[in-house]
C-alpha cells in the first residue's frame, strides 16, 4: 500500500515538474531560514561555554525601583551584589562581573577597541574558561589591586600578533598597563553575560566598587552546591531582597530576581511587561509567519493538484477506496513530498551554515546542527506535510464519484 | 442479482429541475448480459450509476444479491463496490501516472492482500485481455482498444459478481468494438459474470440475452 503511495508521489512529482520545483523550493527555503534561526537560538540557549554549570546557576541581571512618578531598571552596583548577595547561605559562589565596556588602545599607531570586564574570585570558579595558557588572577591578587589580567585569544592575535607564550607580557587599556595572567578561548559577544577581550580585578575599576548606591554595571551568577538547592536559592534571594531597606522615600518598591539561564538571557522589559513573554512571541509570531506563506501556498497548489486528478479520485472510489483511505492517500503523498523538500532544506542548511561560519558575522559564533535541529526539521516538516495535505485531501474526499468521473482526465 | 424497485432521479439546480429516471423497476437475473438503450440524455449513465452504487436515488430502493442498500455509509458502500462490481467507462479512466499492471491491481489495493498475490492476480487478468506483453506500459503507450482491455482488466481482476459498462466500445472502431465484445461475452460465457452494458450499437445490444431501451428518464421496453 505505501509503495503503492509513493510509486504514485513520484509520479505526479515527475510529471509535474513545475509545480515540484515551486512546492519543494518553498518547503526546503523555508526549512533552512528556519533550522539556521534554530541553529542560532540552540548556540545562545544551550551551548555550555564558559557557562558549564548552568543547571545549578542563577542569575542576576537587574534591579528595578519603582518611584511615584517612574521607574528605574538596570544592572546593579558591586556593593550590592558583594553585600547582600553575598552573604547568602545557600549560594556556594557567587560570580560578580560588570557588563563588558568598550575603550581603545593603540598598537603600533593602530588603533584597536578592547572590551573590558571587571570580575571578582569567584567568577573564575563558576565559569570554566578553557585557558590556552596561564591562569586566572587569585583571590590575593584582586585583593592587592595588582594590576593583572586574563586576556581572550582574538586579543592575543590582534595585540601581539601570531607569537608564543604572551603570560607576562603587558597589556595596556585606558592609558593602564595589565600583566597578562592567563589566555583563554574567545566567547561569542552573543554571550553578553560573559563576553570580554580582556577581564580585569574588579578592585582596579575607576569607578567606586565600596559606593553604597543599588544601581551599578555589575551583574551576578549565584552557585547552588547542587541542582536541587536551586529552588532554594531563588527563594532565598527573593527573601533577602524584599528585606533590603529602600535606599530613599522617593522608591516606593524594588524588583529584584535571580532567574534562570534562558529568562534572564532575554529579560529585557520591565517588572510588568515581562521581556521573555516579548521574546518568545516575537520569535512565535516569525516561525509561524515564515512557515504560513508556503504552506498557504502548498494548500491551493494541492488543490489544483488534486482537483486535477479528479478521475483518478473516481477511479480509486468506484472501485472500492472509501473516502477516509483516500484522505489517507493524499496525505501520505504530501508527506513524502514534504519529506522530500524537508531532505534538500538539510542539505541548504548544511551548506548554508557552512558559509556563514566561514563569513563570521558574528565574531567567534560557530553554528553546528545538532540532533535537536534535525528534530525540529523534522517536526516542521510533519507539520506543513500534515497541515497542507488535509484540507485539500478533506475537500477531495467530499468530491462525488458521479461527478469526479464526468470530468473527462 | 439486481433488483430495483420505482427508482427515481431528479437533479436539482437552482433554476431547473431534471428528472433524469422515471419509476424504473428492473431485475437483472444472476448470470444475465443485459443491454440498455436510448437517445443521448434520457438517463442510461444515470440508471448504470445507481446501479453501481456510485449515486444515491432520490426515491426507490435498489438491492444487490441479497444486500439492500439503502442503508449503507460510505465506507460500507465501497467495501461493497470494491468486492462485488466491476466497473468499464467509455473513456477509459486509468491512471496515466501509473504502469498498466498497477493501474490494474487498483481494486485489490483495497483488499488485505500482499503485493505478490496481487501482482499474480493482475498479471492473470492482462493475460485473459490478451495484454500480458505490455504489462510495464503507460496508459499513453497505449492504443485506444489496448487501453479498455486494460480497463476490462482492472474490473474483472478482484473477480466481480457483476461488471457494469457505459458504452465500453464507444470511442472504438468497430472492429476494436468486436475484440471487446468478444471479451465481456467470454466473461459473462465461461465465468458467469452478471453483465449490464450501456451502448448506442444495436449490433452490440443484439448479441446480449435482453435489451432495455430508455426515453427520457422512463423504460420504453
Ligand atoms: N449532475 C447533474 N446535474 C444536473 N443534471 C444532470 C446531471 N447529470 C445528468 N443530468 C441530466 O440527467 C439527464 C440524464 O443524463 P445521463 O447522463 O444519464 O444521460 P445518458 O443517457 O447517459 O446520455 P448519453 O447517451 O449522452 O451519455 C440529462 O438530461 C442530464 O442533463
Ligand atoms: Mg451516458
């Protein structure tokens, strides 16, 4: 019976070479603008570098103070963080680091753009940088105020040039010369929490790290000993924040919350306009919209299509096919042409993802497609087989034998 | 075999009616070859399709061996059709897309069946129509006479009771005519097919053991 189906598919594919080539171009353009938009979500959401302990991890981003006439959102300060967050219980490390901060620096009269970042002990033990060489700054470093840093490989590369061993050497940023402690793998700027050209003590920063105000440009990642003290942990922090004295009676309330990985990836909105619910339609409302156009388009070409072979729709009921078997039928035709274009979309992607790795757009983003990607492929293309192929084969199947046969070939 | 009792038909548009079958009764014994008769439009195709159960009459009741059929729903319409009737049309209807063989075996596709016994059962049937050497052909490889064996083929290959024909020879020449005649004559012969052949050739409708004539939706004789 399958064979049978796909015999017939092929058929029809072939001899309707036009319509095959607009209904698969559609189905595989569409699969690959959507597996390379995956491909991009899965590298932001799921890849573990530097962030490998990320199901144990919360993680701290803002702190907003609502007043009577307004609202302030934004990172928080070093005291803050340090202070109260710190001295939480459950928590057994908690990474401070300042959002990465562009300055130029000069080698040989060229000028180059260094983003820094200031971070504390911890963040060396919460995050796994894969250090080509050297060593992170120690905790006795930070708190001596040497001048040390820890530097990534695209900034080696740009700063030196192609050399050996750079551990030593100095680096300077902001008229400030740096004894490079360490050399680590680059991090894409898509990995805003984590990315920096090169990372410095926060005991060096110009600014006051001991200044008492709540806001700052320090975010923080809290470290549960185990998965299972997570819930704890953002109790705890919950707790702690809603004790925290109002720095003035002008703040009427604060928000503050330590999320997961993902929500705190997009938590761009405000307190009541959730940024992740912004995000997650955004990105519903694309998907659904770039998959709409060509499967509205599969739906009427599958009408005509099937509408055409109206004797054969005769034929096959005549001679014993109940309209359920024929629904059947074209469905299953559907999917292998959708199956089909669903192959060549993995091929465009591959090849797809391969020249955009070599373009490097965004610096140091690698796409791969990994078995979740292959799924989705999958599922999407069930979905446009499925979604496309019934309400042509249902209008199909109502069609009357009488008249299916009058309506010569 | 067929028994039809004060079968009528009205097609219904939004401006006229038609009344395409007039009170028709009709037995057709088991073993018969019957022709039926009559001027363009006075309802024979219409009187075969109701026969065939391919469409409902507006009035009367028609029943097939011992099974009325009024009653039934689609699904048990076509698992009836698909065992007991054999259907030939003028203009042929096969599956261009589709070899010979397999436009064939179609009616056993329906049936639980594995693909072999099916192939063996086509290939039998092509070799009764004298077509065994054209088994991997397409439809349009075909000439006109070739293509209604084919299609006598694809009726008689789930061994039908009755096969029903709507001018099987009317696109053909005589002589093609004749071959095909021959074939339904055979059937009806040696395996004792109930035949009911629509056709505008009184040379044909003289060879069947009766003929019906039709005029204007009513039987004449
Ligand atoms: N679907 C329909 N809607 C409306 N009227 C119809 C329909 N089908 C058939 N008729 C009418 O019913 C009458 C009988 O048609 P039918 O096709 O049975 O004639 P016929 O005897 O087979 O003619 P022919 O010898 O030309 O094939 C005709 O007047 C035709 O116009
Ligand atoms: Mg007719």
């Amino acid at each position: 019976m399958l064979r049978n189906y796909f015999k017939i598919a092929i058929a029809v594919l072939k001899r309707r070479k036009f319509f095959t080539f607009i209904s698969l171009f559609g189905i595989s353009f569409t699969l690959t603008i959507l597996m390379v938009a995956t491909a991009y979500i899965d590298k932001l959401v799921n890849d573990p570098y530097p962030d490998a302990k990320r199901d144990r991890s919360l993680y701290v981003n803002k702190l907003e103070q609502k007043m009577k006439d307004g609202r302030q959102s934004g990172p928080l300060s070093f005291y803050f963080l340090d202070h109260y967050a710190g001295s939480l219980k459950i928590p057994a490390k908690v990474a401070i680091s300042s959002m990465s901060r562009a300055t130029n620096t000069y080698v040989n009269n060229k000028k180059i753009v260094i983003n820094y970042k200031y971070v504390n002990s911890d963040y060396w033990d919460v995050l796994e940088y894969d250090f080509v060489e050297g060593k992170p700054f120690s905790k006795q470093q930070i708190a001596n105020g040497e001048h040390v840093t820890v530097i990534s490989e695209d900034t080696k590369k740009e700063y030196f040039g192609e050399t050996g061993s750079v551990v030593g050497k100095y680096i300077e940023a902001d008229n400030v010369k740096y004894r490079i402690n360490g050399v680590v793998k680059n991090v894409p700027v898509t990995a805003y929490q984590f990315f920096a050209d090169i990372y410095l003590p926060y005991t060096v920063s110009k600014t006051d790290y001991k200044d008492k105000a709540y806001h700052g440009e320090y975010i923080a990642i809290l470290l549960a000993k185990n998965e299972a003290d997570v819930p704890a942990m953002r109790k705890e922090y919950e707790q702690m924040i809603s004790k925290v004295p109002l720095p003035n009676k002008d703040i009427t309330k604060m928000y503050s919350h330590a999320n997961s990985y993902l929500v705190s990836y997009v938590n761009v909105g405000s307190e009541d306009t959730s940024g992740i619910a912004y995000v997650i339609t955004a990105i519903g409302l694309f998907a659904l919209l770039v998959m709409l156009l060509p499967t509205l388009n599969l739906v009427n070409i599958n009408i005509t299509r099937i509408m055409e072979r109206s004797s054969e729709i005769g034929v096959r009921k005549a001679f014993g096919a109940s309209s359920r078997t024929l629904v059947y039928q074209f469905i299953v035709e559907n999917l292998i042409l959708t199956l089909i274009g669903g192959l060549i979309g993995v091929l465009l992607t591959f090849i797809v993802i391969r020249v955009l790795n070599n373009a490097q757009l965004i610096d140091n983003l690698y796409l791969t497609i990994n078995f979740t990607v292959l799924l989705y492929a999958l599922a999407i293309c069930v979905f446009f087989g499925l979604f496309s192929g019934v309400y042509p084969a249902w209008r199909m199947s109502k069609l009357n034998v009488v008249t299916a046969l009058r309506q010569n070939n | 075999m067929i028994r039809l009792q004060n079968i009528e038909k009205v097609y219904r548009t939004s401006t006229i009616e038609t009344l395409a079958l007039n009170s028709i009764n009709l037995e057709v014994a088991k073993g018969e070859f019957l022709s039926i008769m009559g001027p363009s439009g006075c309802g024979k195709s219409t009187l075969l399709n109701i026969i065939g159960l391919l469409d409902a009459p507006t009035r009367g009741d028609i029943s097939i061996g011992e099974q009325k059929t009024g009653h039934l729903g689609d699904r048990e319409l076509a698992a009836f059709r698909n065992k007991k009737l054999g259907f030939i049309f003028q203009s042929y209807h096969l599956i261009n897309d589709l070899q010979v063989v397999d436009n064939v075996e179609l009616p056993l596709l329906y049936r639980s069946m594995s693909a072999k016994e099916r192939k063996q059962l086509a290939t039998e049937a092509l070799e009764k129509v004298g077509l065994s050497n054209r088994i991997n052909h397409f439809p349009t490889q075909l000439s006109g006479g070739q293509r209604q064996r084919v299609a006598i083929a694809r009726a008689i290959v789930g061994r039908p009771e009755i096969i029903l024909a709507d001018e099987p020879t009317g696109n053909l020449d005589s002589a093609m005519g004749n071959e095909i005649m021959e074939i339904l004559m055979d059937l009806n012969r040696n395996e004792g097919t109930t035949i009911v052949m629509v056709t505008h050739d009184e040379n044909m409708a003289h060879k069947t053991h009766r003929l019906v004539r039709l005029f204007d939706g009513s039987q004449v004789s």
